[in-house]
C-alpha cells in the first residue's frame, strides 16, 4: 500500500482579520473621497479628472471608490522578475519571498577600517558584487549615494554601476523623468532592446509620494514613465505613525494605503496592465531621536498587515523590508533587530522584501550586515519551511535499528542520519557553534569579525559573469550623454 | 503679585487649561506681560528643553508645552507694545528648491519658537531668490535651510552663494540640517553650522548667536 501523503504546514503569520482588513480599506477610501490629495503633475491631474476625479476648492482632487476598483482589477495579480541574462529570478505571487538591499544610505561601514565614512561609488559596486556571490540575497538597490559622483547624475551612475557587477535584479532609484529615461536606456541596452525588457524586466522602480498625500510632479513623472513603458514600479509613502502619518498604526495604513491606490489609479490610467507594487512604508518615527525607526517592531507588524490585506482585498504583490537595524554598529541590537524584520516578513508572505544591510536607520550600509542578513534569510527559511511528516522522516525503522539494536548502536552511524542529515538540519556557517576551545583556537572572533572576513572573501574570489564588450560601450556612451 | 511656579509646571506639563488660568491669575494680581513671559514662560520652556535633551521627555510632550506657551501669551500678547517682547532671536526657514518634504523643517521651527526664536517660515521649495528677498525684509539673525533629499542639497549651496551675492552674508548665521547632510557638508558649502536633529537645531542656534 502507498503511504499517505500528509501536508506540510508552513508556519505563517496572520495579523489582521478580514473585518480589520475591510476596516482599513474603507477608511482608506474615505481618506480619498473626503479629505482628497494633492497632485502637481498636470497630465496625471488631467488624467484624474477626466476619470472623475473632482477638484475641490483648495485645490485638492477626490477620488472616487469605483476608480480604486477599476485600477485593482485591471493591475496584474503576479509580476516576475528576470535576472539581466532573462533567466526567471523573482516570480511575485501568492506568498513567494526574496529579499535584497537598499537605497540611498548617507555612510557606509568602511570594511578595512570599520569606520563610517561617506559613500563612494565603489561601494556601490562592491555592495553588487557582494550580492551577486550570496545566495540568499535575491535582488540588489545600490546602498548608497557616493559622494564621489555629480548628484544630478547620481542614480544614473548607481545603475550603471549595479549592471557592470551583478547579473541580479535590480530596484533602482531615480530623481525624475530626466535620468529615468537614460536609466531606461542604459537597461535596454544590457537586455537588447524595448521589447525585451518589457518582455522580461530585470528592474523595478522604487518612488516615494510625500506624506500626508501629496504628489509631487517628478515623482509623477516616474509613474507614468514606468507605467507607459512597462516596467515594475512600486510607490510606498512614507507614511510612518507620527511622522506623515497618524501615530496609530490602523491610521497609519489607512493613510498609506490611501496614497498608495492614488499611485494606482494614475498608473493604471497612464498604462493599464502595467505592473504595481502594493504597499506603502509604515515604519514609525521615534518620539525621542525623530527618526523613522527601521529597527522597531511596528513596521514588521504593519507589513505582516499589508500582507492579509493582499490575501484578503488586494491580491498586488507587496513591497516590504526587512534585515535593518537602527544600531549604529553591527552589535547585539543589529542582529535581534535583523532577524526580527528577517523572519517576520517570512512569516507574513511579504514578496519583495528590501534594505537587508542597513544600519542606523537606513542611513549607514554594511558589507558585513548584508552578509550576516544572508544567513538569518537562510535560518529563517529553514524554519519557515515547517516540519515535513511522512514516514521518512518519522524515521521508525532506523528508532527500531539503534534503540532496539545492537549495544553500541547509535543514530550518527545510521545510514538514515547520512541520507538525511543535509536537510533535515540548518547548517550555520557563520553562526558560531564551536566549542570553546576551537572557537577560541581559531580566533575568539565575534559574528561581526567572521562576516567582515566573509565579505571580503567573497569581494576577492567572486567572479561576476561579466557583460559582453558592446553592452558596455553601450552603457558607457549613454553615461557620457551619447 | 503671584509666584509663576505653579504656571511653569502647567507648562511642563502641557496642561493648557491650567496654564491659561495660571496666567489670567498672574495678570489680574499685578504681574507684568514681561514677568509671566521670562520668568514663568521661558523659564518652563528651559526646564522641558533640558529634561528632552536627558531623555526625560518625548517629542510630543515638548510641543504640547510649546503650544501651552503659545496658548497663555495670546492672553497677553495685547499688552506688549509691538518689538517689546524680546526674542532671542529671529530665523527665515525653509525646505530648499526642488524639495516638497516639510516634516523635518515642522519640527525645527516649531521647536525654535518654544524656545524663544521668532520664525517666518516659507514653506517648502524655497528658491535662494526668496531667501534672499526675505533676508532684506526682516533682517532675521538665522537663515534656516532643510533637505531631505541628496539631489537637492546642491540647493543649499546655492542659496548660500545668493546670500553672498546679495552681500547679505555676513549679516545672517546660516544652518542647514536634513537627512542627507553632514557636518562635513556644511563646512564645504560655507554654512555657519549643521543641526543633526531638531532639538540640536534649538542648541546650535544658542551657539552661534552667543546666547548662553
């Protein structure tokens, strides 16, 4: 007789029901209907109002409900990202996870030094390299803003220099519709033309309305670039409680999710069918420092909602973070914050799960951090893949062979510990679990010691598959402004 | 003649109610506009900036204490003579050219004017132009500048050499704060001083006016 299959339940974390989850939809809706925004794009404002949106007059547009709807129904329910060579990497659907780095950070950690300096452009590329030798770091954002670069080019330069050192995915950033289009140029040229890229997108754009509602015109002009040549974008607002938002996190998400469905509505109008990434920021400013915390329990709670919310209303795939800390060295708090961010986002079914490597909320990057980040992702996984039941793994047969054996028999000679210990164990690598005299033997080192080591390992023995000579001269005539 | 202490607990507490009452209380017992201001206003708002900077108080506790201030000096606000009330200081603020955020710019002044600064504040995407203009108009002690972006911190720049330009200068204290800046960066632009945060912005405004 064949066994009897049973199911594996993968543990995952539910935070919302669906009256909660209907409860902030509809306050979102009336945050839309009743208080309105405010859109300093002309096209998009024209857009709106011809679809029936209505100026009020303060100047602000109310959006109607059946808009909301009209743009949930026609935005595509999975997106997939592509690597740069076209090979499938990020298939966003149902509760699929991959998390990467991200953007924009002030300092990095030096790796030599251990100091905070400023960012180089160098560090964008090892940041990129770094990712592209770690398995479980699925995409890479550039972790920085070098100092070394022209700012009115700088996210142009970013890109390029994320293509030249990772075949990954890439969420970019852009300051308007200016350098995102030679961000796009620069992208076609690395897959061989418009249709292939729209065809298989290795890019998302990552964009920011300013909260409480408020739409910006170059922040627009990304929007529609994106929704009118068909590629991934997602608008998180900062909506973080206390800060652009109200302090309660329902509050919170209510206003984001409201600024969200407006980014939504434009796009869907701009190119219907283009792909939309659910999910705004809710992090919290701290009532003390006034930073936007990403070490806090809050943003990992209220992401874990936005994620019942895409299971219950939505079904868009969600944008999210994870592995950051507001420590301001790779420390203890570092790593509780790290994994906390880490394994709820797992929990929870978040899909694209972004600023692995960040410390001082958001402001510093770490080689080291990411690398560490890596191995949590791994545990995490492990832990998240449930407890597999079949009698295989209830092993009877090898309980019967050492207990009921020979004297002397033990499970590490059984031939079912061989066959199985590989999956049926996580494997740390950098997680210390010598015994005191090895561990000390071999260094005394702390986990931040091992990753730096690790990091820098990989810096010098990855080799990056390289792109082809006319992609790079491509690239390089679109930076000098050919 | 009434003791101001139970006044400057109300407004540590960020109790408006009692603090209004306190105030007419002070008034109709012969305490001068000048005495309620510096001895029982200013001084409360000493003691919150001081138990904020140990940690003793959160973000929103301060500014309830700041609007308790503001509530009790309508009472009186009719007394003083226009220019009688002393500020420490005036300061033109805003979010530069090309930037719409305002949150961070928010707190700075309204955390500036609890501590006894005037303010004009002109809003967000403020071109070196209209920093200048105002500069002549009011003549402020310190030209504020925030930015939360690293595009747009080239603006700051910009508006300091307007101020130059202008010849206005040397006459003004300029600081400069947001997300993106450093210490490093107000040296390299010329700016008088940088300000992590809004609670040091209140801090570094004392330093370089010489205000103890």
């Amino acid at each position: 007789m064949k066994p009897k299959e049973i199911p594996t339940l993968q543990p995952r974390l539910k935070v919302l029901n669906r009256k909660q989850a209907l409860a902030i939809h509809e306050a979102a809706l009336e945050i839309l209907e009743k208080v309105g925004f405010k859109m300093e794009h002309a096209g998009a404002l024209e857009m709106l109002t011809n679809a029936g949106c209505k100026i009020s007059e303060d100047d602000r547009l109310k959006l109607p409900a059946r808009l909301v709807e009209a743009a949930l129904s026609s935005a595509p329910k999975q997106i997939v990202l592509y690597d740069q060579r076209g090979k499938e990497a990020m298939p966003l659907v149902d509760g699929n996870y991959f998390y990467g780095t991200g953007s924009d950070a002030t300092f990095t950690l030096d790796l030599e030094t251990g100091q905070r300096r400023r960012v180089v452009l160098q560090d964008v590329t090892n940041f990129a390299r770094l990712v592209d030798g770690l398995e479980h770091i699925a995409f890479v954002m550039s972790m920085g803003n070098p100092e070394n670069v022209m700012v009115e080019d700088i996210y142009i330069h970013v890109f390029a220099e994320m293509v030249k050192n990772t075949n990954k995915p890439i969420v970019f950033i852009a300051d308007s519709g200016h350098d995102i289009c030679r961000i796009y140029q620069i992208a076609c040229q690395v897959v061989g033309g418009e249709k292939e890229l729209r065809n298989k997108p290795f890019l998302l754009n990552y964009s920011e309305a300013i909260s409480p509602l408020h739409f910006p015109e170059n922040i627009m002009e990304k929007l529609i670039f994106c929704a009118r040549k068909g590629i991934p974008i997602c608008l998180p607002s900062g909506s973080n409680a206390g800060g652009g938002a109200p302090v309660t996190l329902a509050g919170a998400l209510a206003l984001g999710i409201a600024e969200n469905m407006v980014g939504l509505v434009v796009h869907q109008l701009a190119g219907k069918g283009s792909p939309f990434l659910f999910g705004p920021n809710v992090s919290t400013l701290d009532m003390k420092s006034t930073i936007v915390s990403y070490g806090c329990p809050e943003w990992s709670l209220t992401q874990a909602a936005l994620a019942d919310m895409r299971d219950e209303i939505y079904g868009l795939p969600i944008w999210a973070y994870g592995g950051a800390s507001d420590a301001k060295v790779m420390d203890a708090q570092a790593g509780a914050e790290a994994l906390f961010s880490i394994i709820s986002s797992m929990l929870a079914r978040c899909n694209v799960i972004h600023d692995i490597g960040f410390l001082e909320y958001g402001n510093t990057s770490s080689l080291e951090m990411v690398v560490m980040a890596n191995e949590l992702i791994a545990m995490s996984q492990f832990f998240t893949e449930g407890i597999k039941v079949n009698r295989e793994t209830l092993a009877l047969e090898a309980i019967e062979r050492v207990a009921g054996g020979e004297p002397g028999s033990i499970f590490l000679m059984d031939d079912h510990t061989f066959e199985h210990f590989m999956k049926a164990q996580f494997l740390p690598v950098l997680l210390d679990r010598n015994r005191y005299d090895s561990w000390k033997e071999a260094g005394a080192t702390d986990l931040y010691q091992r990753c730096n080591t690790e990091a820098n390992r990989i810096l010098s023995e990855h080799q990056v598959e390289p792109k082809v000579d006319e992609i790079l001269t491509g690239i390089n005539r679109i930076l000098q402004g050919g | 003649m009434s003791d101001l202490k139970a006044l400057s607990e109300a407004v540590i507490k960020g109790d408006i109610n009692s603090a209004r009452a306190e105030t007419q209380k002070a008034l109709d017992s012969g305490n001068s506009a000048q005495d309620i201001l510096d001895n029982g206003l200013i001084t409360a708002m000493d003691e919150v900036g001081r138990r904020f900077s140990k940690g003793l108080l959160f973000v929103p506790q301060m500014l309830r204490s700041a609007k308790t201030m503001q509530e009790c000096m309508k009472l009186f606000e009719s007394l003083f003579q226009e220019g009688d009330i002393t500020s420490k200081g005036k300061v033109v603020i805003g979010t530069v050219k090309g930037d719409l955020h305002d949150i961070g710019k928010n707190l700075v002044s309204m955390m500036m004017e609890g501590a006894g600064y005037s303010i004009v504040d002109l809003g967000v995407d403020v071109s070196p132009e209209r920093f200048v203009e105002k500069v002549h108009e009011i003549e402020p002690d310190i030209v504020a500048m925030s930015a939360l972006l690293s595009t747009t911190m080239p603006s700051m720049r910009l508006t300091i050499e307007a101020l130059k330009q202008a010849g206005v200068r040397g006459k003004v204290k300029v600081m400069i704060g947001g997300a993106p800046v450093t210490d490093k960066y107000a040296r390299e632009i010329g700016a008088d001083c940088y300000g992590p945060d809004a609670g040091s912005a209140v801090t570094k405004a004392k330093e370089i006016l010489g205000i103890s």
